[in-house]
C-alpha cells in the first residue's frame, strides 16, 4: 500500500477521519470497541500515529503540525490526507492535534511548541482572533487554512489560504436572482458569528441589495450559537420553522451543504417539491452533494488546491526558498437537479 495514511486507516476501519483521531487522542467520545478495532487496524499496517507529539523525540527538529478545528467537515477529510501525503514526501513528520470548539488553538500551538521543535504549523478550520502579544509567543511560521480571520495577523511569520467568502456568497445569490428569484431565504450563522459564515450572510445582503431586492428578516434563520452545527439535522430544523412559520419564499440558500441536505429533507416532508416549489443552493461542494436527490446546487471549493497551496506556502518558508503570503482561490458553481428557472 506504500505510505499509510490516517485517511486510509480510517477507510479499513469503516470509520471517519474524525473517529481514528479521536482513538489516537485517546478522547473519551469515543466507543471503546470502536477504539479497540481502530487500534488494532493501526498495529496490523504499521501505522505511526503522528498527530501524538509526546511519541515524537523533542530533537526531531522535522516535524510540523496541524491543528484541526472543526473535524466533522468532511471538506477537511481530503485536505488532511493531502498534507499529510505532501509532508511525508518531503521527508517530516505530521502532527494531526484536533482542537476543541471551545479550546484557543493558539494556547495548543504553543504548548506543542514546547514539547517540540516544530518547524512550522497549518491551522485549519475554526476562526482566528488573537492578540498580538499573545502571537509573539509562537515562534515558528504558520499557515492559516480556510480559517475565519478576525484580527490582524503578523504577515512575517504567517500566511492564509482561503477563498473570498463574501464574493463567492455573492455567486450564489446572483445565481438565483438571474433564474428570477427574488424571495430567497437562507440558512446561516449565529447572529452573532464573526467569521466565515458571517461573511457568507453579508454576501448574501450584498447580492440582495445589488439586484434591488429588500432584505426580509423574516426570511433569515440563524443558527443557534451554543447547539446547532454545520449539520443536517440544523438544516432540517430551521428549514421546517422557516415552513411551519409560512414564509413566503422560491428559493433557499444554506451557507453549508450538509445544511441544505438537512433542509432538503424537511422541505420534502412537508409535501413540497424540489425545485418545483423550491429551489435549494449550498456552498462546500461536498461529494455527498452530488449524490442526494435531487443533486445539490452548489459552490464548490477548490480542497485540493487549497491544500497543495498551504504545504506549499509553508514548507517555501521553511526552507527559505519564498515569503509568507496571503492567497485566495475561487470556488466553482456548480449547477445542478435541485435549482430551476421560474422567469
């Protein structure tokens, strides 16, 4: 099989990339048969576990991180297994650490920092909101992958990869506003949100407002800050109060795919059709998108070159060979069964 993969692992232990994690961590949200078959696909293919930096000797100076936060997104599946690939190939080590919601996944870099000579990190996911002195504690470069950014960051030291969420937001509802919708609803972040689904929601307005069309509070469900995730069983949820509470609406835009899906469902069980009745967009481009039905009209992010991009980024920088910089990609619309044309 050649080099093995956490990704792998997770494919011969019929679990997701979360889960093996998670058995590596030794994180209690876990069942323990599950972990006990986890570990012994990892002992029967010689797998070294590298997101556990305390196996890793302090003077392995090879050696970078990846602070995931948000490791339910099946998006961050094929990243993860890219970097980790692109690491491997130039000869370092990997450090998969999952971060919790509630954890700062500055305060983890730094304690990893201290068990190890890292030689540089990838925060993916999450959001970033750190102070400046705070950030002078890290010493090594980083990369910061489709992380919601709220502060500003030392460009010496730091570079992000992501896409332009308001632009690409701006997309979507263009899209449905040239296919004659004008009573667009939509499924977004916590009112309170500061980061990546915050940008979308602005998206959104801004599209609203270019194309003439009032912005309708009655047609907007926010996510519940403390419970709800980027999950179906959000979508389902808010689609069905956006339903029971006969808004008047042609078109739904969920900020995630795994909400739309979530929302497709609810729409379908309350007896109406897509996209007879509704038209329904998401945005990640997940695979399981494609295979719902009706297929899901989404925005595509470009994972692959997001993650060839942020290894690349960084290992230019250590080795010395280029400078931090800042890139953003597009993402890609792709039409498909569950939007229609009603003009």
């Amino acid at each position: 099989m050649g080099d093995i993969t956490i990704k792998d692992i997770a494919r011969l232990s019929g679990v997701g990339v979360s889960t093996v994690s998670r058995a590596i961590n030794n994180h209690p949200d876990i069942n323990q048969e599950t972990k006990q078959l986890i570990m012994k696909v990892i002992q029967e293919n010689n797998y070294i576990p590298n997101n556990s930096a305390r196996n890793l000797k302090r003077s392995d100076a090879n050696t970078i991180a990846v602070l995931i936060k948000g490791i339910t997104n099946p998006l961050f599946n094929e990243m993860i297994d890219i970097i980790e690939s692109e690491t491997r190939k130039r000869k370092y080590s990997f450090i998969l650490q999952r971060v919790e919601e509630h954890e700062n996944e500055l305060d983890i870099a730094i304690e990893l920092t201290k068990e190890k000579r890292l030689k540089g990190i990838v925060f993916l996911g999450g959001i970033f909101a750190q102070s400046e002195e705070k950030l002078k504690q890290l010493n090594v470069p980083f990369v910061l992958s489709t992380v919601g950014i709220i502060s500003e960051v030392g460009g010496s030291k730091c570079s992000s990869v992501s896409l332009d969420d308001l632009k690409e937001s701006r997309k979507i509802v263009d899209y449905l506003c040239d296919l004659g919708h004008e009573k667009i609803a939509i499924i977004t972040s916590c009112s309170d949100d500061q980061s990546i689904g915050e940008l979308r929601f602005q998206g959104y307005k801004k599209a609203l407002q270019e194309h003439g069309i009032p912005f309708d509070e009655k047609l907007v469900k926010h996510m519940d800050g403390v419970n709800d995730k980027y999950d179906m069983q959000t979508g389902y949820r808010l689609a069905k109060e956006l339903l029971t509470e006969e808004a008047d609406f042609t078109a739904l835009y969920c900020i995630a795919d795994r909400v739309a899906i979530g929302a497709c469902r609810a729409i379908r069980d309350a007896g109406k059709r897509i996209p007879e009745d509704i038209s329904v967009v998401g945005f990640d481009g997940i695979e399981g998108g494609a295979y719902y039905c009706p297929s899901l009209t989404t925005l595509r992010q470009p994972v692959e070159k997001m993650a060839k991009e942020t290894i690349d980024i960084l290992f230019e920088v250590i080795k010395k060979r280029g400078e931090h910089r800042q890139v953003i990609l597009e993402g890609e619309l792709l039409e498909r069964e569950s939007t229609r044309r009603i003009k």
